[in-house]
C-alpha cells in the first residue's frame, strides 16, 4: 500500500514537471502545413500580429520581455531558441491556437491566416539572433588570450599587439625626485623640478606585427622599434605563453659629448665623434602569461647597445647591458590595476623599480600614475643611467597615457 502511494506520488510529481516545462504539440499537429511561403509580405503581416499581440510578453526580438521573463511562471518561451525553432511551423501554430496558462489561445482572436504568418515571422526572429549569437560568439569564443591591454607598461614593452586599424598615441612624462622631507612640498612632489616627457606613435599593421616611433626629452633621443607576435597564448593551453620579439634603435640628437683634446679610444686611436655614435639599441624577447581574469605577468630577455661608452666613467662600463625585467599586472576593478615592474640588469648602479596604477582603462585608452625609481624611460637611456635608492634617495612620480584612434 505503502508502495503503491509512493510510486503514485512520484508519477505525479513527474506528470507536474513534465506539465510545467515542456508543452508537446500532438503528433497531428506536426504535419500541417503553412500555406505561406517565405515571403516579405508573409513575414511583413506577421510581424504587424506580433509587434501588436506577442511582443508585450515575448520581447521584440523574440527572445522575451525581461519584465514578463521575471514575474511570469512559467516565463515568456524564448522564440529564437533552438527547442522553439526546431519544432515544425505546425507545432508552432498549434500552440498559438491552443494557448497554455498565460499564453492565451489565439484561436478566437487571429484568424488562420494571421497566425501561420506569425509563424513565418517567429522564423525570421530565429534567423536574426541565431545571425548574431554566432557573430558574438566569434568574438568572445576566441581561443586567443591577451595578457596585457596596452603595448607598454610603465616602461616596459608587453606583447600586445592592437588588433584593430588605426593608430595609438602615447605620453610617458617623469617628474623631478622627492622624498618625504621639507622640500617635498615646496617643489610641489617633484612637480617643480625638471622633468622628463616621450611622445610615442603606434602603427598597427597586422596582428603580430606593429610599428612605434619615439622622441624623447632626456638625450633628444628620436627611436623607431618594431613588434612581432610569435605566439599567442591560448585558452586551451595549447600554448600557455605569448611570445614576442621587439627591436628599437634609437639616435641621440645632442651635442657631441665634449671630452680633452686629447680623449683616446681604448685601442688609442684619438677620439672622433661619428654619426654611428649616436646609435642605441634595444632587443627584447618578450614571454607574457595571462594566469587569471586578474593576474598577467611578464618575464622579457633584453640586451641593450650602444656604439660609444663614455669615456670618463669609472670603473669603465660595458657598451651594453643584459636586463630581466619582470613585469605583473594585477586588475583591481574593471577599469583599475596596480602594475609593478622590476629589472635586473648587470649595470653596478642600475635597478629600475617601478609602480603604477592605473585608472580608468579601457579598450581605448589608459592613464597610470606611476612611481619610478628613475627619470628615464627609453630603455636605451634608462639602463646606461643610475638610479635611485628607495627610500632614501626618494622617488619620483609621472604618468603615462595612451590613447588608441
Ligand atoms: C501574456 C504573455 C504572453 C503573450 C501576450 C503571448 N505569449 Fe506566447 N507564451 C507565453 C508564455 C508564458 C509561454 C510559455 C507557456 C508554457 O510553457 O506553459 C508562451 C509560449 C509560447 C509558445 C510556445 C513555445 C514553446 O515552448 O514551444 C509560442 C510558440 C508562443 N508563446 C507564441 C506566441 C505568439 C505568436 C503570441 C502572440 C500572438 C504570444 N505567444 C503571446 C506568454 C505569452
């Protein structure tokens, strides 16, 4: 007995469902057939019935009134969805003669006629959307993954690569150095002092590959670099890194450095200031990993060149110098990150450490307000020149913009 109620229950409960979520047409209803043909006056009556009758519950584009899909139980049918489309103009018209619940039945209110061609018109409402499900769904089911939104960081080049036509504009500006003492708010945070400033250009040409030029204060240096994308990281890990090789040379359009008459270069021929002198270089091999929807980081390989040590340094330097940078980046909001760049080098006096965070980025552009350890922002001049030590030697603040056209 006891059995018996509960198999009665449980069939019950499995009828209940069954009634409140799927609505089958008879097997009869299947076969009729729309005496319309998919014509533009077919869907254009249609389309009348439906703006004036349907749509206050199922929304103009069929997908559902987001009113009615929250107060009605059972919700407004998704029209354009696969169970509604795939069901026969039969099985369609068969439910607007009948009704179920809320959803009247239609058979006093539309003649036969106007209810095949609202059938007609919940078809084309099924071609649009699934037309754009699929154009969205190329864009946000990509398997690519992008680290970095922007080509630069604080100073340092990411893998980024802009992906649309157009052109980007940039502004690295370094204020003078303060710490927290009596001066500090005299020179107005450094505001006051001198001042550092690169106006850069980006050209995207396609998408591994871009173009920047640069002129920067500091050395008069005027630089051209480009980007190659290698590989691109994926979100099915088929390649979990992005990989990108950089190369910038730059020219420094000051004055010849004034030396003694009698400078020598070290082989001890008298010393000659050549055009090739002016010439720095910057090589980069950029490996960047997204690791979460937050969390970007970057390690880069980095030789830096140029064609003339000055001559009065000691101990004497190198003509170049081997950097590491590390770059992270973490989002702290939508449109906010804090981002953080360390770069070991074998320079003996140089060790660029530097923060920033970023406020208000978006697709288009960014705005960082950043705290260096060092005026300089070309790598070219940045690793040849000594920085300071936090916190003693103070630091200096800046920002850096960016802006895609
Ligand atoms: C008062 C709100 C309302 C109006 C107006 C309305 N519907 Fe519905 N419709 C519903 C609800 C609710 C359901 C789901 C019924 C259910 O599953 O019990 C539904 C279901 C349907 C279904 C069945 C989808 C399926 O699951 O197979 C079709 C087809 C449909 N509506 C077409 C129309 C057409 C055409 C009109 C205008 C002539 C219309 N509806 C007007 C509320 C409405």
């Amino acid at each position: 007995m006891k059995q018996v109620l509960l198999i009665l229950l449980t069939a019950l409960g499995i009828f209940n469902l069954k009634a409140q979520n799927h609505w089958q047409a008879p097997d009869e209803a299947k076969q009729l057939q729309n005496p319309f043909s998919e014509t533009v006056e077919a869907i254009n009556k249609g389309q009348k019935v439906y703006k004036s009758l349907c749509a206050s519950c199922h929304g103009d584009k069929g997908a559902g009134n987001p009113v009615m899909l929250k107060t009605l139980n059972p919700p407004p049918a998704d029209l354009t969805s696969l169970a509604v489309q795939q069901q026969t103009d039969g099985e369609i018209f068969w439910k607007i003669t009948e009704g179920r619940g809320v959803m009247a039945s239609y058979k006093n209110m539309l003649s036969e006629e106007d209810r095949w061609a609202v059938v007609k018109y919940i078809r084309q409402l099924g071609k649009t959307q699934t037309a754009s499900d699929k154009k969205n769904k190329a864009a946000t089911n990509s398997n690519k993954v992008e680290s970095f939104a922007f080509s630069q960081l604080i100073n340092a080049k990411t893998t980024f690569i802009r992906q649309a036509k157009g052109f980007g504009f940039g502004i690295q500006h370094r204020f003078g150095a303060t710490k927290f003492d009596e001066n500090m708010i005299k020179n107005f945070l450094g505001l006051d002092l001198a001042s550092n400033i690169r106006f850069s250009f980006e050209i995207p040409v396609s998408k591994r590959l871009m173009f920047e030029i640069g002129r920067t204060r500091y050395g008069k240096f005027y630089d051209i670099g480009g980007k190659y994308l290698i590989i691109k990281q994926t979100k099915d890990e088929k390649y979990p890194v992005s990989v990108a090789f950089y190369e910038n040379i730059a020219v420094t359009t000051e004055n010849a450095p004034q030396y003694s008459d009698q400078a020598t270069f070290d082989d001890g021929r008298p010393f000659e200031y050549k055009f090739y002198h002016r010439l720095y270089y910057d090589t980069q091999l950029i490996i960047s990993r997204k690791f979460s929807d937050k969390l970007s980081a970057q390690i880069t390989a980095e030789l830096v060149w140029r064609n003339l040590t000055p001559y009065v340094m000691k101990p004497k330097e190198e003509a170049y110098v081997i950097a590491v940078p590390v770059s992270l980046r973490y989002k702290t909001g939508f449109t906010s990150a804090i981002d953080l760049e360390i770069m070991p080098n074998t320079h003996h006096r140089t060790m660029p450490i530097s923060l920033a965070y970023e406020i208000a980025s978006s697709g288009n552009h960014v705005f960082q307000i950043t705290i260096t350890n060092s005026d300089r922002i070309l790598a070219q001049n940045l690793f040849f020149n000594p920085t300071l030590r936090y916190p003693k030697d103070g630091f200096m603040l800046g920002f850096n913009l960016a802006r895609y056209f």
